[in-house]
C-alpha cells in the first residue's frame, strides 16, 4: 500500500510519540521537525485516512487539566502501518541511493 | 515538548465551540477541543498570546475547511446524490475558493483594500453624518427638547436678553424649565501651569432641563445663580477631571483656581456627556444674573435659550403661547423689542441644521467613491475572468454542474467582498472616531450613540453589490456559452465582446465618477485659496495676540483695569523689536460677536430697536497700526481720547455708508447700545475688517476708544506687532503681564494662527475631498491600465499582423492610445456633464466661484488626460514592440 507524503510523516510522528500520540502532540511533533505550516485540521484528516486503512488504532486516554479536563484519542501504528512505514521508507532509500552528491549537502 | 503547568488552561471562545460543535461529530468533539486547547496553552507559553491566538484561528479554520474530520465515507463527485447536496456551495467549494485567491495574491490584495477604501471612507463619513443630523441628542426624551430664539424684523433667529428668559420661565405654561447659556473662556491656573478652558456659563436649571445630572458631586444650586458675587462655583467634564485630577473624587468640594480666584468644585459630569451647542466643553458655572446686572437687560441679546416641554404640550402649542407672549412683552416694553415672535426649532433641527450642507456634501462625494470602489471590483473580476475564462471552460467540458460553478465563483467574490466589507466596517468605525473628536465637526453629540445596524447594513449591502458585479456577472457570461463552442471558437467569443463592452463601459463609469470628484476637490480649493486670499482689512503677519483675563478684587475698583493696560502697553512698547502695541475688547476672526445698536442723533426713532447694530470694538490708540487697518478719513486715536474727553468714534467704510448713506458721517453724533448712555462724535472713518468670518458679509462696525468705553473689560487682548520672528518677543510680553500682575491669566497665539483656525472646516473637508478624488484617480486610471493591457494581450495577433505589413511602432502606439483616450474622453464627458447637471446642489458648497467654472474643468481634464498618458505608456510601447514572428510561432 503506497502513503500519501503527509500519511508517511503523521506514521514516523506517532511511531516516535508512542504511546503519548494524539491530534497535538502529533501535530506539534510535524511542525516542530519536518512542516512548521501544518494544521490540525489536515492532521485530523491524515489520521482519519489512517483509521479507515487499517494503519493506525485509535484507544481513549485519561482526562488531563490542560486539556479542560477532556480525555486524548490516543494513536498507535498498527502492524500494516509498520509494515507500510517500512515500505515506503524503504522505496526512498533505493531511490535515492548514491543521489546524495548530486543534490548537494543540505 | 513543554510540560505545561494544571493551571494553564483557559476555556475555548464562545465562537470556537459553537463552530467546532457545527462541523466535529459529536463523538469526536471531546477529543479535538481538548487538543485545540492543549495547543494554544502550549504555543501561549512558548511564542506569546498574540501568536497563540493567530495559532488558534489558523486551526480552528483549518478544521472547517478540510472535510470532516471523521468522515466514514468520503463523497464521491460522480454520484448522483453527492451532486445535489452539492449544489449548494459547501465548505468543500469554501476550501477551494481560499485555495484559488491564495493563489492570486495581488488580485485579493487590490480586491480587498478598494473595499477596504470604500466602505472605511463612507461607513466614516456616515457615522459622523449619523451623530450629527440624524441621531437624537443623547439626553432623555430629546423631542422635547426646543431653543427659543427671538425672531427679528427681518425673520432672522436673534439670542435673547436674560430678562426676556426669565419672563418666558415665569408666565408661559408650555414648559416645565428653562435656561439659558452664555460662553465663558475661563483661564484656568495649576501650579506653573495656566490655560484657557472652554467653558459656558449656564441658568442652574440648565442640567435639570437637559436631564442629566452629574457623575459625582452635585447641580448648580438657585443661590449660585444669583449674582456675580455668588456664582464662583463649576462643574468640571469626566475628561477634564481626569485630565487635572486623575479622578480623584476627592476634589469635589474643594476650591480651584479660575480667573485668578478661587472657585468651588459642585461636581463632575458623567463620562459620555456632552454639550447642547459646544459639544467639547470642559467647565460649567452659572450664570449668576440678576434683574440689576448691567449684561442681563431686555436688549442685551447674547444668551441661548433651551426649554423642555411640559408633557402634555404640543411643539405648535408651544410656539403659539410664545408668538402671544412675545407680542404681550412687545406691548409692556415697546422700546425694547423689534422682533415679531418667537422662533423655536426643536434641540435636534437646531444642532444638525447648521452642518447639513457641508455634510451632506461630504456624504455625497463618499458615496461616489463607495460606488467607485464597487465598480472597480467588478473591473477587477472581469479582469480575472479572462484568465480564469479557460479554466471554467474546461471544466464544464469535463462536466462540471454550471450552477455548482456559478457559485464557486461567487463565492469567492463573496468572500473577499466580506472580508473587504469587514475590514473596511473597523477602518470606518476608526475613522469617524477620530473625525467626531476634531474640533471642527463640532455637533458631534451622539457619543454613545453608535449607528451600528445602519453601518453594519451599508457595509453588508455593498459588498454583497461589489461581489455580485465582479462574481457571478463574468462567470454567468462564461456560462452561457456552451463548452463546446466555446473551445471550438477559441478567445473570440461572444462572451467575451459582452465582456468587453462591459469593461469598457466599466472604465467610462469610472472615469465620469473620478471627474466628479476632482471637479468637487477643486472647488473646494477654490473656494479655500479665495477665503485665503480675501483682504481680511488687516494684516496677521507679525502680530502676536495675547488674551488676559483680570480677576481679582485689585481690579474691583473704576478704572483699574485702565491703569493695568496703560502701564502694560508701556512696558511691552519698551520691548527691543515691538513696533507697536494695544489692546482691544474682541479680536477680529477671535470667535467673538459683542455688537450694539447704533442711534444717530439726526434720525431718532420711536422704537430705538428698529435701528441697525454694529459690532463695538474698544481699543488703545496704538489699535489701528499695530493691526494695520488703513484710516481712510479723519484723525486717528490719541491719548488725548480718555475719560472726560469727548466721547468720539470711528466706523468701517460698509458701516458709514449703511448708516449714513449719502450723507457725511464725520462730524455726526451717535449713541450705541441703549438710550441712556453719551453721545460719540464720529471723527473717522477706517477700512471693513473681517470679523465673523473671511467669506461671510461685512458687518456694521464701530471703534471706540478704550478710556470712553462705558463697560469695564476684565478680559482683552493684548495684540502686539513686532518685527522679525513673532515668538521672539513673547517672553518679555508676558513677563511685563507677570510684573503687573503675577496672576493675570493668559493664553497667546499668532494672529495668523487666529485666522488659520477660522478655516479649519474647510481644510478639512478639502482635505477629505481631496483625498477622495485622489484614490478615484487611482482607480480610475487603474481600470484604464488593465482594460488597455489585457486588449494589447488580446489583439497580439493583429498588432504582429499590422507590424509585419509595415505599421510603424509610432502608429501602433497612436492605435493602442486612441481607445484608451476614447474611454477617457466618454467618461470625462458624462463626469463634466454630471457636474453642471448638480450644479443646483453644488453652489451651496462653494464660494467666490461658480461651479460650472469653465477653468475647473479644463484643469481636471488635462489632469486626467495626463495621468491616462501615464496609465497607456505601458502597454502601448508594449504593443510597439511586438515581434510578429514571435506571434505567429506562438499561435
């Protein structure tokens, strides 16, 4: 199964957060290393996709005062969600290798 | 990540919840605005509140716009049931539009701030217009409210005496209280620190009439209003409160300062209060007549009157009681009423009546530029269309629904209309706050009083307009060609001559509306540069006024006001650079109207009211060349004109003439004021000086010498011309007023500032004028710009063709320039056209020059033509040097 760029980015985010993954710390986590401009609004939608393909589970977190005492939907890859991680990541890799002094140190 | 603290959450905005409530299910809520608040509190700890909540707006939006966020089953276009919930436009459409005007940034930007400038200039414009004419004065049951005025012979509005006033309270039944007003100009002393406040000075009854009471503290009292030995007591504004104090409440109670005595603080007024007639007054007191008082007689017509209707009394009822008690006063008192009646206008005719003209003016050039900047919307969609033409076409080739496109492309005029409309409703709001706070509106009465619906109204209605225009009318005629034959025929379809001829008769419009405003814009300088150049009879340059008020029980005495001026003028005179120095009881164009009857000796009349009134000026003998007024006939004052003398007296050439007519004034005795006083032997005559204003009528007047004048002045003006700079011999004036007397209460101006102030009005509504015609040029030669462009884009073919059969790039240029010259010239003509036809409305606003003026015209068509030049260069050398192989390979 192919993912789409930001699919590949809303994965690396929760696999790293774990087992801390929902909406913002995901988002936050995007922003912070790799798309400053993304919104909440486009993470919900990724991770909605995610949902319906199987890539991602979703369980209820604890209630926490930050929040106004509302409770998280927490987020875990699934194995079809590693296994798709691994794919992609995989397809960079052999398409890039031995690119690196073409495209220049960044 | 930051670990925040439990006390950092703060709860979502009303507007937040209600619009995630409308597009989160219900399910999914909890979960979204917990995070949304996570993550406001976070970027809040890290980047600031300001950034967090632009943080929060982008995410908020960023939830609407994308699809919903738990949608199971994403809609397909394809199917039959997703096509009709589609047809109306969805945030899916809303998502697109924003992506399709971030994409065009410079479009949204111009789209926007011509709304911006629009609406902000006309919801300004309006609001002051609103506060000033058409909101009720902001005080309870305003239709109540009335002013008395006396009706002169001549049907004109006089100010009453304070007997007549007092006459009016006690036996007429129609009100249930009366007051009366006087101006006050109080100095006023803290610490170092004097200044001139704006005071009046009003009947005790005066707030209760209004309805209003102070903030703290209490009213004037009946006692205070007794005499001039008990009314040293004032009621201060919130503002000056504030200002003296800092609202220390406190002060109530305690004495002040004004006038070099001291006064008691009754009170402070609530904040949103403002003046009857002079909305930016800082102090009260009372008025302090009595039937004895020298000022409060039957004729000494100086006061305003208001009056609150009883209940139950009709205005016409009213006016019918006042109309048979004034001929009742008539009967008892014959010499001293010559008005016919009374005339009593309610609070609100009075206030805004005096503003309309100029107002409703200025409302009218608004509304120009507003319908400018609406068509200008329109110029700048059709502009568009043209480019987003192909990709309509295309779409509707792939089978796109024509309505479902007819509203993606409203809705994107929509929302920049709204946004422009929005932004321009604050920048409007923002506007006429600070327009109502200049001294020159001055019936800005409706503080509070803000028209929110109607602005909110106005802006609403001409966005809707402008993005109707721009949207929906080049997408229509995009539409109503089929897909099919619009690919086949290429660039030259109909719709696009409909186009065309749109954006042509767009510019035309354009065009006439910009003429219109430059034409008023330069009427109004006009008008300005001839009140400027107006002979005021004197000559400012040079002279520097100072006003001094004598308070004290030093100046109780008769004559003591005399000795302090002469040994004033004495010492000021003894000022390296001085040239000449005197005083005078009311300076020219000062703000001022002291006037008097005048009676001559040789023509007495039964009813000594009946005669004409001149203004009465006391002076020094230094008056006239320290001012420079030119004696055309007789001596000039001397020292040897002081008490005990002769009484003598000068008149102003208008004056003599209307007085005197064919006979020989010098020589002639007069007695000014009432009946009782000297008789003046007239001795000169000199030049007419402006004194109300620089473009009104001259008025009557006469001179008097300041020892044979028969009041004792406690205020006057010191004017002294000096050479070279006028602020150079200031310090040693006013340190000659302090050695006199270290509590004289001053305040100084350059004459010329004096006569600056007089045209503040019309400053600013040149100024406002000016910078309406100013952005209607812009966007005027704007349209003009891109209609020129995009027709040299269009016609490349054809101007490759030209070129290649050998038209010169100097006959290219003639081409391209002709029909733009040809809009400019239709629309000069319909604009030249739309002035004459206003000419009727427009001579209220001007004077010295005819509105029709030939020469106006002529300037702002070659103003036009020139600028137009500029707008055409571009794209007609553009069109010079196209290449015709270049256009014949690109086809």
């Amino acid at each position: 199964m192919s993912l789409g760029d930001l699919e590949q980015l809303v994965l690396l985010a929760i696999l790293r957060l774990s087992p801390e993954a929902y909406g913002i710390s995901v988002q936050q986590e995007i922003a912070a290393r790799a798309r400053p401009e993304v919104t909440l609004g486009a993470v919900y939608s990724t991770l909605t996709r995610l949902e319906q393909k199987g890539l991602v589970s979703a369980k209820i977190g604890p209630p926490t005062r930050v929040r106004g005492g509302r409770r998280k939907k927490l987020y875990i890859v699934t194995g079809a969600g590693r296994e798709a991680v691994r794919e992609s990541l995989q397809a960079l890799r052999s398409l890039s290798r031995g690119l690196t002094p073409r495209l220049g140190t960044p | 990540m930051t670990r925040l603290g439990p006390t950092d959450y703060r709860a979502p905005h009303r507007l937040a919840r209600l619009l995630i409530a409308l597009r989160v299910p219900a399910e999914e809520r909890e979960f979204v605005k917990g995070d949304l608040d996570e993550g406001m509190a976070l970027v809040r700890q890290e980047r600031g509140r300001w950034i967090a909540l632009v943080w929060y707006a982008r995410q908020l939006t960023s939830l609407l716009v994308n699809r919903r966020i738990a949608a199971a089953s994403s809609p397909s276009l394809s199917s039959q049931a997703s096509r009709n919930e589609l047809s109306m436009p969805t945030l899916f459409d809303l998502r697109m539009a924003l992506r399709s005007l971030r994409r065009a940034p410079l479009f949204s930007t111009l789209v926007m701030f011509t709304l911006v400038i629009g609406i902000g200039a006309t919801l300004a414009v309006f609001n002051v217009v609103y506060s000033a004419l058409l909101a009720p004065p902001p005080y309870p049951d305003p239709d109540r409210l009335v002013v008395l005025w006396e009706r002169s012979s001549a049907g004109e509005k006089e100010n009453i005496g304070w007997l007549t006033g007092t006459d009016i309270s006690k036996e007429t039944r129609s009100f249930s209280s009366v007051a009366m007003i006087s101006y006050w100009g109080p100095i006023a002393r803290f610490g170092e620190h004097a200044r001139q406040l704006n005071g009046i000075r009003v009947s005790h009854t005066y707030f209760r009439t209004l309805g209003v009471r102070p903030l703290i503290g209490r009213d004037f009292t009946p006692e205070e209003d007794q005499s001039v030995a008990t009314r040293r007591v004032a009621i201060l504004s919130f503002a000056l409160w504030r200002s003296l104090y800092g609202g220390d409440t406190s002060i109530v109670g305690k004495s002040a300062s004004i006038n070099g005595v001291p006064y008691l603080i009754a009170g402070v007024m609530p904040k949103g209060f403002r003046d009857v007639f002079t909305p930016l007054t800082e102090i009260w007191g009372p008025l302090g007549y009595s039937p004895d008082y020298v000022p409060a007689c039957r004729t000494c017509r100086h006061l305003r009157a208001i009056a609150r209707l009883r209940p139950e009394v009709s205005l016409t009822a009213a006016r019918q009681e006042l109309d048979v008690f004034q001929q009742s006063l008539k009967s008892r008192h014959p010499t001293e009423y010559a008005s016919v009646g009374m005339t009593v206008p309610t609070l609100q005719t009075e206030t805004g009546g005096r503003f309309k003209p100029s107002l409703l003016g200025l409302l009218g050039a608004v509304t120009l530029l507003l319908a400018l900047a609406c068509i200008n919307v329109g110029n700048l969609f059709l502009g568009r269309s043209g480019e987003k033409h192909q990709d309509l076409v295309i779409r509707m080739a792939l089978g796109a629904d024509r309505g479902r496109l007819l509203g993606l492309v409203s809705l994107e005029a929509l929302i920049l209309a709204l946004s422009g409309g929005g932004l321009g409703a604050l920048v409007g709001w923002y506007g006429s706050r600070k327009l109502l706070t200049l001294q020159s509106i001055p019936p800005a009465l409706a503080d509070g009083a803000s028209p929110l619906v109607p602005m909110i109204g106005i802006a609403l209605l001409a966005s809707v307009v402008a993005a109707l225009i721009g949207g929906s009318l080049p997408a229509l005629l995009t539409l109503r060609e089929s897909a099919l034959q619009e690919i086949r025929v290429g660039t030259r379809s109909v719709s696009n001559r409909l186009r065309h001829r749109l954006r042509h008769g767009i510019v035309i419009a354009e065009v006439a509306l910009a003429v219109i405003l430059l034409a008023s814009a330069g009427l109004q300088v006009r008008t300005l540069r001839h009140a400027l150049s107006v002979d005021p009879g004197f000559d400012p340059a040079g002279v520097t006024t100072t006003a001094i008020s004598l308070v004290g029980p030093q100046y109780d005495s008769a004559g003591s006001t005399r000795t302090f001026y002469r040994n004033l003028l004495g010492g000021v005179e003894a000022i390296p650079g001085v040239e000449a120095a005197a005083v005078v009881n009311q300076l020219p164009l000062g703000g001022n109207f002291d006037a008097s009857g005048v009676h001559r000796e040789d023509r007495t009349q039964p009813n000594p009211e009946l005669d004409p009134s001149a203004q009465r000026f006391a002076v020094s003998p230094g008056y006239f060349d320290a001012m420079r007024i030119a004696l055309l006939r007789g001596r000039p004052i001397t020292p040897a004109d002081r008490e005990g003398s002769d009484p003598v007296a000068w008149l102003n050439r208008s004056g003599a003439t209307r007085i005197f007519g064919t006979d020989d004034p010098i020589g002639k005795r007069i007695k000014m004021g009432g009946m009782d006083g000297p008789w003046y032997t007239v001795v000169g005559i000199v030049e007419d000086v402006r004194h109300l204003s620089l473009d009104g009528e001259i008025e009557n007047q006469m001179y008097l010498p300041f020892d044979q004048n028969q009041y004792e002045e406690s205020a006057l003006t010191l004017v002294t011309r000096g050479r070279g700079e006028v602020r150079a011999f200031e310090p040693g004036v006013s340190a000659a007023i302090k050695r006199l007397d270290p509590g004289a209460a001053t305040s100084a101006m350059s004459m010329n500032e004096v006569v600056r102030r007089q045209l503040g009005a019309r400053r600013l509504a040149l100024s406002l004028i000016g910078g309406f015609a100013v952005i209607a040029l812009i966007l005027a030669l704007g349209g003009l710009f891109g209609v020129v462009s995009a027709s040299v884009t269009e016609r490349l073919r054809e101007i490759g063709v030209r070129s290649a059969l050998g038209a010169t790039p100097g006959r290219l240029i003639r081409m391209v320039a002709a029909q733009g010259l040809g809009l400019v010239l239709a629309g000069t003509a319909i604009g030249i056209g739309g002035m004459l036809a206003a000419r009727g409305i427009m001579t209220r606003f001007v004077v010295g020059v005819s509105p029709g003026d030939p020469l106006n015209f002529v300037g702002v068509a070659g103003l036009l033509g020139l600028v137009a030049m500029m707008a055409m260069i571009v794209p007609a050398v553009r069109a010079s040097r196209v290449d015709p192989l270049t256009v014949m390979r690109s086809e």
